[in-house]
C-alpha cells in the first residue's frame, strides 16, 4: 500500500480535500494572516526520534493534517501547544486533539488501516521558527 493511497485514504475518512504537491513533503515556509502575523504551525514540521519509532506514519500525518484543519475551518485561534491522545476503542483507532487556551477538543473514530496505538499522548509544539512533534514523555 502506497503512502499517496493511505494520505487519500486518511483523507476521505476525514471529510477533508486531498492535496499532494510532493509525496512525502510537508507543508513549510510561513502563511500570513490579514495583519501580517504569522499562523502557527505553518512553519518546517519535524518529528522526534520517539514519534518516529512509537508511531505508524500514517497516523502522523493525521495528526498533522488535523491542526491543519484546525487553522483552516474554525473561527478558534490556535494554541503553540497542541495535545493528542491516541487510543483504541470499538476496535478503531481513537484520537482526542485538544488545545488549552483557547479551549478546543475534537475526537474521532477511525477504521484501522495502518497498525494502531494503544495509549499514547503526543505533544506538537510550535515555537515560532519550526514545529515539532514528541511523545509527552520526550519533553
């Protein structure tokens, strides 16, 4: 199974546009709002070696596309500070993202098609020059 099929496949179980420019190329540079402030998490992604080992690739692409869809479909302004819980429930991968200030949480479902994780809970922090994503257990 390709890493285009899976990204289209995340896609479609998310209701979200598939768009690959580069397969396998996040999104980097800076996206400017109306005011001339930069959006977080519009900046060079990188993962850690705990994300990279623990955590099945399509499922950090989900993450990622999620804050994504964050910034593009919500009035909610986005945190520097974005928290994931993955779990296992109905015999389908759970993932609970949620920021603190302002308070945002959104929860889904979604059928197995790379190996899920049990328990894990994965912080994405933006700091202004890049975005990295660790386990919380790595901070």
């Amino acid at each position: 199974m390709s890493l285009v099929y899976v990204y289209q496949k995340i896609c479609a179980q998310f209701n979200l546009k598939s768009k690959i420019l580069q397969p396998g190329v996040l999104t980097s540079g800076c996206i400017l709002l109306r005011t001339g402030e930069p959006i977080v998490f519009s900046n060079k992604r990188y993962i850690t070696c705990g994300i990279s080992s623990a955590i099945p690739h399509e499922i950090q692409l989900a993450l990622w596309r999620m804050i994504d869809n964050l910034r593009a479909s919500t009035d909610v302004e986005v945190d520097y500070l974005q928290i994931f819980r993955l779990s296992i429930q109905n015999g389908k991968q759970k993932i609970i993202h949620r920021q603190e200030e302002p308070v945002y949480c959104n929860e889904i479902l979604v059928a197995f098609i790379w190996n899920p994780v049990e328990n894990a809970k994965i912080f994405v922090i933006d700091d202004g020059e890049h975005s990295t994503m660790m386990l919380a257990e790595e901070y």
